[in-house]
C-alpha cells in the first residue's frame, strides 16, 4: 500500500487512481497528520445481467417449454 501527501496525491490523481484500483487502497496524508484511505468503489452487477443470445424459438415455444417444466 502507497502513502501519498496530500501535494502529491493533487498532483498526481490520476496515478494515485490508478494505484488504488489496482491494489484496492491508497493513503493520503496530510500536514497535521491525519490519513485518509482512498478505496475504489465495487460496482454491484447482478447475476441476472447476462448476455442474451440469438435463438429461432417463438413465444408460444417458450411457454410451452416451462409449462411442460412446472408440470413435472
């Protein structure tokens, strides 16, 4: 993990961006000592989010099938 000043991280944002990204903290410090942690943000994704894909099958098709799933 990597202590940035608070001079160093404004001059350098991107890198210490960059840098929290890629090790999942940075720590900014200032003149009067106190430290600040910079941690990305986790971005939620949903595990219903998936690719579709492109199948010839109709409506009627689709239902019938869960139909004929519910059934057993």
């Amino acid at each position: 993990m990597h202590v940035y000043t608070y001079s160093e991280a404004r001059q350098k944002l991107a890198i210490v961006l960059e840098q929290a990204e890629n090790t999942g903290k940075v720590l900014i410090r200032r003149k009067d000592g106190c430290t600040f942690a910079l941690i990305p943000e986790k971005i939620a994704i949903s595990p219903l989010n998936v690719p579709s894909i492109k199948a010839k099958i109709t409506k009627k098709e689709i239902v019938d099938i869960i139909r004929e799933g519910r059934e057993r």
